[in-house]
C-alpha cells in the first residue's frame, strides 16, 4: 500500500491504535467587527468541539424542511440508486447522500446565511459542501450510529488534508435524550486517533450502513469519555449542533415511537480542498465526498 510521506495523521496502518496530538487549530475565526457568534461561544467551540443552537430555524422553514425530508424518504424508497443508503439487515431508508444537488429546497438550506455566517467565521474562510444527507432514524427500527471521528474517514478515505471542517446537524424532528439523538465526547476533538485495519477497496458500499473500519477501540473511547464525559445536546426541530470535524460521536438506535431525522451539511473550507486518499486507494465518489 502506497502511502504519502507527509501524512500529519496517518491512520489504518498500525497494529494498535495511537493517539495523536491535533496539529491545527480548532477555531480558525478572526472576531474583530463580528457579531454572529460571541466571545463566549467561540471559546466553548474552541474548549468542546460543537456549538447547539436552539430554534435557528422558525416554524414555517421546519414545516417546508420537514415535509421535504418524508417526501425524500418516500421517493428513495423505491429508487435504486447508489445515493440512497438502506439499514444493515433490511431494505429501510437509512441515508439519502447529496441532497444539496438533488433537491432545490435542501440546496437552499445549504445556502442558508444562519449556518454560512457561522461556519465562515469558525472556519476563517468561505466553504463548500464536501458531503450533504438526511439521516432517518424511523421510530422503533432506526439503527446506530457506532461511534467515530469524520476526519479519520474523510482524511483516509477521501484526501481531506487537514482539520478544517465541521458538521451541521439540523434537525427535522424534535430531538429527545431518548430516541437516539447525536452524542459527543467533548473535548474529544483536540487529539486523532488512529484506528487499526486496513480497509478493503470500495469500502463504502457496506461502511454507509454499517462501519467497520475506521472504528475507534473500546480502550480510547473509554479514556476520552473519561476526559470529557458525554453530551446528547437535543432540542426542537429546527436546533442545529455545529460540531468540529474530528469529534467523537455517535447515536443510539431509536426504540421509541418518535422519529429522529436530521439533515447533516459538511462544510469544508476552500483552503483545505481534497488531494487523493491518505490509504492510497481509490477516491470514495462525488456524492460522497465532493471533489469539484
């Protein structure tokens, strides 16, 4: 396996895994003159790695945003193409991948200066979409999430060189402690962990329903919730959870009636645009990961 020499977190290539120290910085943001975000909440980004907000969007956009998503969901259901990602064990939607090309009202959505405004400032430069999709977690049959920073993936898998991206998390539903909302280790992000096991070639057609590689150990995960303890920021529909791009986190799977369906949009910066994969392999495609 050819791997580049420059690598600043290699991953997948030793026998145990290692914890490595972040080499870039967290909060890329310059705060003079700016009134988006204050002082407060760049620090706790800075300290935690993720910032929740309660109600960004209003009743009208959520209701326009939510019939969409079960207008999505009904449609993929009886597409077969590769941007819909069904559950391990059945033929449910789990994913719907690239809906900011697919779909006019969640294009707009991408576009929203709610979420740019921010992300623009945490990342210290304009962005773009490197990955948008809705994740469906049906009442009483949605799966997991295990565990996982996106940077190990996007850094191996897709060539993504440094850590300057984050995650939007907007949700479609109302999001309780009970029915398998998003959880992150805070503090989590300041270190990379380096995963053991090579992944084998297209790993993505079975890792986007469930993953195996790329899967951080019981014994690092223990000592960062050990750290940082662990958070499930929830709210109504319409919060949204800005989260660095190498938090640990995962969900739940959801054993209650209550759907849990989120739209997530992955801004990365347009200074940290993608090279070919760190493993050497082939690039995952550009519904997953956007290269133009």
């Amino acid at each position: 396996m050819k791997l580049k020499t420059t690598d600043a977190y290699p991953s997948r290539i030793y026998s145990e895994p290692k914890l490595i120290e972040r080499q870039d910085p967290v909060m890329y943001a310059k705060n003079e003159e700016q009134h988006i975000l204050s002082q407060e909440e760049l620090s706790f980004y800075e300290r935690n790695g993720y910032l929740f907000f309660d109600s960004l969007f209003n009743e009208e956009e959520v209701r326009e945003l939510s019939n969409e998503s079960k207008r999505i969901w009904t449609l993929s259901g009886e597409e077969n193409t590769p941007e819909v990602i069904r559950e391990p064990g059945s033929n449910e939607v789990r994913s719907v991948f690239e809906i900011h090309r697919s779909n006019e009202v969640m294009k707009k959505l991408s576009e929203n200066n709610q979420l740019l405004e921010r992300v623009s400032l945490i990342l210290g430069s304009q962005a773009y979409v490197h990955q948008s999709r809705i994740n469906f977690k049906k009442g009483f049959t949605g799966k997991e999430f295990y565990w996982h920073s996106d940077f190990e993936t996007w850094h191996v898998e897709d060539g993504m060189p440094r850590m300057r991206a984050l995650s939007c998390s907007i949700a479609l539903e109302d999001n309780y402690s009970f029915n398998g909302p998003l959880m992150v280790i805070p503090g989590s992000h300041r270190q990379f962990l380096s995963c053991v096991g090579e992944a084998p070639d297209d790993h993505y057609k079975s890792s986007l329903r469930k993953q195996e590689y790329g899967v951080p150990d019981q014994a690092s995960l223990t000592r960062m919730v050990d750290e940082g303890g662990i958070s499930a920021p929830t709210g109504k529909a319409g919060s949204v959870l800005f989260f660095d791009c190498n938090l640990m986190h995962g969900s739940n799977g959801n054993i209650t009636p209550y759907s849990r369906n989120n739209v997530f949009i992955v801004y990365n910066s347009v200074h940290n645009k993608l090279q070919s994969p760190y493993s050497g392999k082939q690039p995952r495609p550009d519904y997953i990961a956007a290269r133009s």
